[in-house]
C-alpha cells in the first residue's frame, strides 16, 4: 500500500439518499496514480450513483472527496473536468444527425471550433489506435465506434482519472480486447482509470484492485488478479439460488416453430437487413440465439412475433402452420406468444395499469377477456392480480401503472403474463436485461419449467452467462445472419464471441471443422 | 427555474381538479383584462359569465351553441387520445353541412319523414369522408395530419361561399348569398316551444356511446393504447393506420353531423358563415374536459356561456365580443398548463438542478 | 408580355413572398432547435394588429415594424413558457396560441377597422438600385424585405459554420445528449422561441404596413400556417426555404392575376389553390422523405423534462 499523501482520489463515507432509499451508504475508496480501479457490483449496486457524485452530477448527501490531497467539492461535471476528472457513460450523449468532429466539439468549451477538434482527432486517434473518420455521421457508427467517441471526447480534456461506465456491454469480445489495448496504454502514460463493471472476467484481466459494492455499501476491498473468480461473484451477489437447467432434458420429437430461408430488409435506415435465416425448435426445447445488441435481433424478433410480416407465408411456420403473413395477435392465437426486450413502451403500456397491459396481449386470446368486442374489466383485473401473486410481481400498490414497478418487478409480470397462458412456442427477447439477481433467476426458472412442460422456447440474448444456464441449443446472430443451432455443450464461449463478430466466417469454419470437436479451429487462432 | 419532478403514478385529485384551476385562472386573468381595458372585472366576469345563463331565453342559447360544441369535441377527444391531431374539424363540419343540405336543396321537392335522416345520414358521410383525405395522406405518404386538415378548412370554407353564391344560390332570394330554406321535413324537430331541437338529444346519446366506447371495448382500448404507447399498440396486434383512419373517419362523421344539425336546426339554409369557429372551440372544449366525451357536454356548456357572455357584454358594459375569443385561448393554455399537475409535482428551485433520478436516465435513443 | 408588366408581377410576387419567408425561416430556427410551435398563425395575426396600432400611435411605420416584432415575441414566450417550463404538448400549445393570438389581435385591432394605415417607405440602395431591371427588382424596397433575405444568409451562416448553430441543431436532435453534456435546453428553446416570435411578428407586421396598409380581421389567412408548411418543404434547411417562400408567393399572386384577368374559373377555386399546393407540396416531400433519412430534427415536437 502506498501512503496516503501518493493517492490521487481518496472518499470517505461518501453517502447518497433518493427518498428514502439510500444508494450509497458510507462509500470509502481510493485511487491511486497510474491503476486501474475496478467498481464491481450488480445493477442496483450503487455504482453509478456513485461516480457521478465523483463527476458532479450528484450531490452526495454527506462524505467527503479528496483529490490530489486536498478536499474538493465537486458541484458540476464542469468542475470535475477542471479538476481532471473525466467519464465515459454506459449511455451515450451522442447526436446521430451530426458528424464525429462536431459531436466532439460540443463536449469541448465553446471556444474551441470544430477545425481545432479535426486535427487534434487525427493526433488522439493515431496515438491511441481509436481509429474514427471525423465526416462520419455518427448515426450510421457501430456502437464501438460510438464509444470510441466518448473516450476522444474524454480524452481531448487530458483527465488524469477517466471513469468508464460499463464500457464492454456494448462491444464484440474483440471491440472489448482492442478497447482494454488502449486503456492500458493510458494507464501507462501516468492516467488512472474507474472501472465500473458486473462482468468478472474482464476486471480480473484488466483491474489492478476492485472494490466490491453491494446494495449501496462496499463488501470487500481486493486484489481481483488473485481473488477467485467465484469468490467474486459470491461478494458481488451475496448467496444465490441458480436455476440450473437439469442436464440430459429431453425435447419431443416435432417441429414448434421452423424458420425457412427468411429474409426481410431493414424498417428503417439505421436497422439490420435480415438475411436467410433458418432455424426449428422442438417442443421441450430451448434455443438460445446469441448475438452483441444491434445485429438483428430486434428484427429477428419483430419478424418472428408477427409485429413485420413477411412476403412469404412458408418462411415461418408455426405448429405446423404458415404464419409469415399473418399479425402478432393470429400468432398469439394459434398458441405462440412473445416477450419484447423493452418492457416500457413496447411489451408494456407505461401510462397504463397493469390489468389494461393484461389486455395488450391476452384480449384477443382470453376469450373470457372479452365478449363482442367489450371488454370484462374485473376479469383482467383478477387475472392480472394471479399473475402477480404466481410469479411474485411486488407492486406496493392495487393495479398500479406498468411504470410505477421496478424493472425486475415488470419483468418478471411481462414474462408472466405470456407464461400464465402456457404458450407451446413462446420467443423471449433479452429475458433478464437490466434486472436484479434474484428477478432473473426466478425468470430463468420459469422458462426452464415451462420448456420442461413441453413448450418451444427461443431466448434472444447478450448474455452468455444465462445462455450457458438455461439453453440447450446455441445459435449466434450477427449482421443479419444466423448461424445453425448446435447443442450447448459442444459450444464454448470462445466459439461464440468470435462468431459474434462474423456469423458468416464463424458458421463456415464451423462446417470445416464438422468432424473435429468443437473449438479446434479457435486454438488454431490462438 | 420550475421544475417538474415525476409523481410516482398520476394523481386523481389533480385530475379532477385541473379543469377547475384552468377556470379560475382564465377568470382571473379575465379580470387583468376588463381592468385594462378600463371596464369593472366583477360585473364583466357577470355578463361574460353569470348572466347568459339567468335567463331562460339565453339558457336555451347556450345550449343551441354548446350542442355542436359537445359533438365536435366527443369525436376529437377519440383523435386526439389516440395521439391523432385533426385539427380540420371546421372544414369537416362545413363539408357534413354542404353534404346533408345536398338534398333540400339540390331536390326540395322529394318531402316526407326520410328526409332527415338521410341528410343527416349524408352530413355524417361526407364529414368522414372529408377527414378521410388528411388521414389517408398521413396513412400513405406520411403527411402531416395538422397541416392537411387546416389546409383544407380553407378549402372548405371557399368551396362552401362558391356554392351559396353560385349554382346553390336561391333563385327567388333578391341575390343574397345563402341557399333556399330547408322544407319542414328537412328541418330539426324543436322541442316543446323552444329554440332547442332534438339535435341535443343527439349530442349527448352520441357522447354517452363515445364514453362507453372508449373505455369499455376493445376498440376504445386500442385507440388509447396506440396514443399512449404506439409500440405497445402494435405489440398487442393493433394497427397503427387502421387506428389513424378510423379516429379521424370518426370524427369527421361527429362534425359533419354538426353541421348538418346546425344548418338544418338554428339556420335553416346554408349561408356564407355557418360557424362561428365551432371546430377550433370544440378543441378546447375537448382539452378542457380532459379528452373525454361525458366530459365534453359539461366543457360544450362552458365555452358556449363564453360565446353567449360575449355578446352580452359588448352590449352592457361596451367591451367587444372579440374578448370572447381572448378567453376561449387562454383557457386552453391553462388547461394545458393545469394537466402537468397530474403527472408532476411542481417545485421550484434557486440553482440550477443537478440530476436527482437513481436509475441513469436512458440518454441513448434506439434507432428502430 | 411587356418586361413592365414582367417586372410588376415579380414585385407582386416578392411582396406576397417576404411575410412567408420572415414567419417560415423564424419557425425554421425554432424547429431545429426541437420544438414544433404550430403558434405561427396567431403570432403573425398578433404582429399585424400590433404592426397597424404600432403605426397608429407612433406615428410611424418603423414604430409599427417595432411594436410588431415586440408583439411576436410575446406571444411566443407565453407559447415558451407552458411548452418549457410546464412541458406541456406542443401541438396543443401551439393551436392555443393561434387560437389566443386571433382573439388578442381582434381585440386590438377592433377599433382600427377601416381606417387608414401608414405604408412602410422604400428605402432604395444607393447605386445598386439605379441598376436597370436588377435595381428596381431587388433594391428598390423596404427594410423588412431586405432584413428577410439578410435572415435567410444569417441563419444559414449560423446554423452551419457557428458553434452557437452546432449547438442549437444538438440540441434539437437529442436533447437528452444535450442536457448531459452540460447545455442548457430551455434556455437555449427559449431563445429560438422567441426568435421565431419575433420574426413572425415582423411577418405579420408586413401584412399590415407593407401588403396591404389596413387593418382587416383575419388578414393573416392561413399564411402562418403555409409557414409551418414551408419548413418541412424546405427540409429544414434556410436556401430551400427561401426558394419555397418564393414558390408559394407566385402561387398566391398568380392567382389574383388570373381572378383579375378573368380567368373563366370561380375565384373561389383560385383562392383555394396555395391551401391545395400546400397539401400537395407536403404530401410529395413527405412521400419522399418515408423512403430516405428524415431531415427531420429528431426530437421535434417532444416534450424536455430534464429531471427524467
């Protein structure tokens, strides 16, 4: 350890209140000049009320902050900036109509004109192999290009401590190994580094220490590079119950739902042209489609729940039936029923009480819901209150408002709400995103027994972890295209995240290396 | 600096309360005015408000205004809950009145008890069909449902002069712009010996139908889920155009079938001027009660004592009707300004604010 | 047709032209900064009276230009107030206002019917406006024809080539981005606001002292919303507006040509026509725009509340 008067950012029981609840209870932390810092915790944890505090945007309710050795307050991020506080967000304030230099401009100060930003670009990227054209309209950037932006713009600043929020959970594994390149080359040119995650692996690659919140406090201070993983994760969740999918699960012979040949271009110029893509799931099974957001899935999905039709009625069938053109609402009659990845706003009505968001998807499939066209209120009532208390959805209020429920709270209704009507295909998009431990493993539970029930189930997700969980088959999306569906256990993580970045390349590598075992061709990479 | 802080769910008081705030405060900066204009706040507000509805005579005034008012706004509120903004209802209940006037006009010599029915059977047609335009354009080509609807108030009002002055102009008339007027079987049944006619009755059994159907069928909740949330509404199967169409058809057909009651009730023929701005008032009297078309026969009531209040106090105490106009606007921005009281909590703060949410706010829009 | 006859009409045109350009590049402004403000109509109606009564009291039509665009600029910021401060719908704010606007301007405007009105003076360039057909056509007019075209290469220049513009289009694309920089969105929407008030005070101040010297209730007839028109024609963009204001001001005097030369159609169908190529101008832009990227800021028309 070194002396106090050597550490660059010092807090002492920094702590923060909304209400009642309190995010930060008593945050002590330091930063030392030249480390890498890891924040690890779950969503909820405190962590990102906690770095906007140190970068201004939230006025901590009691603690201090001690930067360089002499205590600061830091009341905008105007003022963390002059201190040489910089932050990269998980959430981009970036503005798609304009291009790179001029969304870099507008963090700069006034003064500085977007000629000045062009060539000062040049030296940053070159320097920092942050390789970006400053005429690019920045709607039409991948989101690690878009990143990219956020660190220049962070960088052009010259912070000596740069926070980064989540920075991988928009990046390919290879988007995330170039951006830990760069990260550690600042680090070597004398800056620090917060780093904020939930992801394990990559704090113990990058991270020189990790401090561990959870619920608000930190549980543990450590050295990340020789503390074990499950220890880890033990400190960041506290003890957890897995779904654990029970190995050797069966699926019945039959096709649910098969995908044949479809195709279908992009709703809108910054969407993903869908690309021949074929897939059958059985009854009694579970298909994970794995994939880095923004290669499809959302189309993937739309195209599968009917809300796009497609040209050809054979290109999905369900059941044994040809559905391509026919709407979400005939789809969800025939048996099928889907689960959006937005849960406000699409999969629900926010403004809207949670037995009228019964109605969005079970009016028409209810037939006690509805008589001629009039709706039986009480009884979307009651059975909006059953789906609460099965899949113990915790409101606080009687029928409140889908907006007024915590996101684990909505989820698990959202996912209860299809569940309740045993579905025999039911396609999840993004099942557990952005909802606490104990949510998502409830949710994988209920999928898990709804598959042993014999439904077909697809799970669209980012999330490796839960994939390894539950799924038993695996196919990756990327650009457009699908790979073919093979048994979880042939596949390793590996496979998947370079197939991630090149579904096509993955795929045909995959076919040439048929009659080796999985993951061959990947040492051979190494 | 005001700022706003999101309540938890929307409140009901200020649900019910917001419409009484906006009234005071329109009464209040009533008061402002007359004082400018160098008139006595009490007994303006008195004629403006109070007295057309003392007497008999101006009671059934009012209720002969309101009763277009009310039908116009139970339709809108259906438009505008679904997030649709017909704001065309002038043309459209020009064109219902030009359509349902077709026939005792165009054919004065066809009498007999089916006569009515069928022009208002016509005037109902062609307001929807008139709607259909901006709403198919919208549909088809992505035009702006505001700016076609309003384009086409011009259209309608200049179509309608040309008909009067021209080839539906009344041949034994002595050259007056206006039409011949309507036989008896084409004129609105009064009630007792009144002004009223049963085109109140109408009114209120269509707002009556309106309410139900919107908050208890299907259809209804449709139409509030693809205002409320679009996505949400395709989610649930619904279609967005389909939805447009229907709402604006709907309520074209009410203004179209307000203006057929206008000009087969009160007027009896057609003229140059049929409205005095009857669909722009009933966008207030749909906001003023909150978009819901129970609601709108109350809301009718009180912009139709404005109309009434007008005139009577240009004649008692000499300030013009223009003022009238005056309220009916500022009404709406403070019924507007009231409904913020549902959904936020006002609170005012001396620095600039710092952000206060524990979740990150979603700064990143999804490109879909 | 004689080059007089020629020249007369181009004139015409240019009067009928300059209110539409005024109102259009000021919502064009107001736009880009994200807030649709459908208040052009009643702003414009208001800036007439004001412009007329402005004229009366002060003796002078310059009194008039001035009382017109303070007028304008009123209005907008009761428009800026509810729209900002209490984040209340824009199109129904912005309908309040047109609404609010006739009946403050019938108001005003009451006790000026049919009198006489002050015309504002030409003020001819010197030298330029000696220039045969150029001098007459382009520098032989009044101050607010010269300040709308001077507008049109303002806003352009600020728009695109200034950091005060960068920021106004940055705000309008993603006011949440925005706001987390670090800019102030209301401010800065307050501003454009009142901006886009004041030039459709001028606009209607135009009517009133340049187009046609009177006061007449409802003089504004609908041009305030061709305006809002334009701007989506214009694809946002200031040129594209200039050449819109000038198309829509030869479909608005051409028409009174034909009604004059007696032309065998109705008037009626003749004054219908800049109401129909409005519509059809929209529908063709907007058919267009379905198939390409939208020139459209993207946060047009929604409401900002920085605590959310």
């Amino acid at each position: 350890m070194t002396s106090p008067s050597s550490k660059l950012l010092a807090t002492t029981d920094v702590t923060k209140f909304f209400g009642s609840f309190c995010a930060n209870d008593r945050i002590s932390l330091d930063v030392d000049a030249g480390e890498i810092h890891a924040l690890l915790g779950e969503n909820g944890a405190g962590k990102s009320t906690f770095v906007k505090a140190l970068y201004g945007l939230v006025r901590p309710d009691s603690g201090t902050i001690t930067w360089k050795g002499e205590r600061v307050e830091i009341t905008s991020p105007a003022r963390a900036r002059e201190l040489g506080i910089g932050m990269v967000f998980q959430h981009f304030a970036l503005f798609d109509s304009l291009n790179v230099a001029e969304n870099i401009a507008l963090a700069l100060p006034q003064d500085v004109a977007v000629s000045d930003v062009v060539a000062r670009l040049d030296e940053i990227t070159a320097r920092y192999g942050l390789a970006l054209n400053a005429e690019a309209a920045v709607g039409d950037l991948s989101a690690g290009e878009r990143q990219r932006i956020e660190i220049v713009r962070c960088l052009m600043q010259s912070p000596t401590l740069i926070i980064l929020d989540e920075p991988t959970s928009v990046l390919t594994p290879q988007e995330a190994d170039q951006l830990f390149v760069t990260l550690r080359q600042l680090v070597n040119e004398g800056r620090s580094i917060i780093y904020i995650s939930h992801k394990l692996e990559e704090v113990q690659r990058l991270c020189d220490r990790a401090t561990i919140l959870r619920h608000g406090r930190v549980v543990a201070n450590c050295d990340p590079r020789t503390t074990e993983k499950g220890e880890l994760a033990r400190l960041m969740v506290g003890d957890l119950v897995h779904a654990a999918r029970p190995s050797g699960s069966a699926a019945a012979d039959g096709i649910a739902l098969s995908v044949r040949a479809l195709s279908m271009s992009a709703p809108s110029l910054f969407g993903v042209d869908l690309q021949d893509i074929s897939l059958d799931v059985r009854p009694g099974q579970i298909c994970a489609i794995a994939g880095i957001a923004g290669n499809g899935q959302s189309e993937l999905f739309e195209a599968l729940s009917g809300e796009r039709l497609s040209n050809d009625p054979a290109a999905i069938t369900l059941l044994g039936q040809p559905v391509g053109h026919l709407g979400i609402a005939e789809r969800r009659q025939l048996g099928a029923d889907f689960v959006s990845d937005e849960r406000l706003g699409h999969a629900t009505a926010p403004d809207m009480s949670l037995s009228d968001n019964v109605l969005v998807t079970r009016a028409r499939t209810d037939t006690d819901l509805m008589r001629s066209g009039v709706l039986k209120l009480e009884r979307a009532r009651s059975l909006s209150q059953r789906i609460q208390d099965s899949f113990d959805v915790r409101s606080g209020a009687v029928d409140p408002p889908a907006n007024a429920l915590s996101g684990g709270n909505l989820q698990k209704f959202v996912i209860g709400r299809a569940v309740d009507r045993h579905p025999r295909v039911l396609v999840v998009n993004q099942p557990t995103w952005g909802v606490d431990a104990g949510a998502a493993a409830r949710i994988r539970k209920t999928l898990v027994s709804l598959a042993e029930g014999g439904s077909a189930i697809v799970v669209i997700s980012q999330d490796l972890d839960e994939i390894f969980e539950i799924a038993d088959s695996i196919a990756v999306i990327a650009r457009g295209r699908l790979t073919a569906l093979y048994p979880a256990d042939q596949m390793s993580a590996e496979e998947i995240g370079l197939w991630m970045s090149d579904a096509e390349a993955g795929a045909s590598q995959r076919a040439n290396s048929t009659f080796q075992t999985a993951g061959v061709g990947l040492d051979n990479n190494d | 600096m005001i700022r706003l802080e999101a309540r938890p769910r929307p409140s009901w008081w200020a649900a019910l309360a917001s419409p009484v705030i906006a009234l005071v405060l329109t009464l209040l900066t009533g008061c402002l005015l007359l004082l400018a204009f160098g008139k006595d706040p009490i007994k303006g507000l008195y004629y403006l408000f109070i007295d057309p509805i003392t007497v008999w005579w101006s009671l059934e005034e009012v209720l002969v205004k309101a009763t277009p008012l009310a039908l116009i706004a139970a339709g809108l509120s259906v438009c505008f809950r679904a997030n649709v903004w017909n704001i065309g209802a002038e043309g459209q209940f020009i064109v219902g009145a030009i359509a349902g006037s077709a026939l005792p006009v165009v054919l004065p010599e066809v009498q007999g008890p089916h006569v009515l029915p069928l022009m208002l059977l016509c005037g109902t047609l062609g307001g929807a069909l008139f709607a259909l335009i901006p709403a198919l354009l919208r549909v088809r080509f992505g035009a702006n449902e505001i700016l076609v609807s309003l384009m086409l108030v011009y259209v309608a009002e200049l179509f309608l002069d040309w008909l009067v002055r021209g080839p539906w102009r009344n041949p034994a008339g002595f050259n007056f712009p206006e039409t011949r007027q309507f036989h008896e079987w084409a004129t609105m049944p009064i009630v007792g010996d009144s002004r009223l006619n049963i085109g109140i009755f109408i009114a209120i059994a269509c707002c009556a139908v309106l309410a139900f159907v919107l908050s208890r069928t299907y259809f209804g909740f449709g139409v509030r889920l693809s205002g409320t949330a679009p996505r949400a509404a395709r989610f649930a199967g619904i279609s967005r155009n389909r939805t447009i169409l229907l709402v604006m058809a709907l309520s074209g057909g009410l203004a179209g079938l307000a203006g057929i009651m206008e000009v087969a009730g009160p007027i009896g023929q057609l003229r140059i001027q049929i409205s005095p701005g009857y669909g722009f008032t009933a966008i207030i009297v749909a906001f003023l009660a909150r978009l819901n078309p129970v609601g709108a026969i109350a809301a009718a009531f009180v912009l139709s004592v404005t109309y009434i209040g007008g005139e009577a106090a240009q004649i008692a105490i000499g300030i013009s009707d223009k003022i009238t106009r005056v309220f009916q606007g500022a009404l709406l921005f403070f019924v507007l300004g009231s409904d913020v009281l549902i959904r936020y909590r006002i609170t005012w703060t001396r620095r600039t604010p710092v952000i206060q949410t524990p979740e990150p706010a979603a700064v990143e829009r999804t490109s879909t | 047709m004689s080059t007089d006859i020629v020249l007369a009409i181009a004139l015409t045109v240019m009067t009928a032209s300059t209110p539409l350009l005024l109102a259009a590049i000021g919502e064009l402004v107001v736009e880009r900064s994200g807030v649709l403000n459908l208040g052009v109509e009643g702003m414009m109606i208001v800036g007439a009276a004001a412009g007329f009564a402005g004229a009366q009291l002060t003796g002078s039509a310059y009194g008039g230009v001035a009382f017109a665009a303070v007028a304008g600029a009123g209005l907008s910021l009761v428009f800026a107030v509810f729209v900002l401060l209490l984040a209340t719908n824009q199109y129904a704010t912005g309908l309040a206002t047109t609404l609010l606007g006739i009946g403050i301007a019938g108001l005003v405007g009451q006790g000026y019917v049919g009198q006489p009105g002050i015309k504002l003076e030409q003020v001819p360039i010197p030298l330029l406006s000696d220039l045969p057909v150029i001098g007459p056509l382009l520098f032989q007019h009044d101050v607010l024809f010269y300040l709308s075209l001077a507008l049109v290469v303002c806003v352009s220049f600020v728009l695109f080539r200034t950091r005060l513009g960068l920021t106004i289009r940055a705000v309008g694309d993603n006011h949440d981005s925005a706001h987390a920089i670090g800019y102030n969105v209301v401010a800065i929407r307050f501003a454009t606001i009142a901006f886009g008030g004041i030039c459709a005070g001028l606009a209607g101040g135009y009517l009133s002292l340049v187009y046609t010297p009177q006061w007449v209730e409802g003089m504004s007839a609908g041009r305030g919303w061709i305006a809002v028109a334009l701007v989506v024609f214009a694809a946002w963009r200031p040129l594209r507006c200039l050449a819109g204001a000038y198309l829509f001001g030869t479909v608005l005097i051409l028409q009174f040509h034909a009604q004059a030369a007696g032309v065998p159609i109705p008037s009626q169908f003749l004054s219908a026509l800049p109401y129909l190529a409005t519509m059809i101008v929209l529908v063709i832009v907007s058919a267009n725009r379905l198939s390409r990227h939208s020139a459209a800021p993207a946060c047009l028309g929604q409401a900002f509340v920085p605590s959310k």
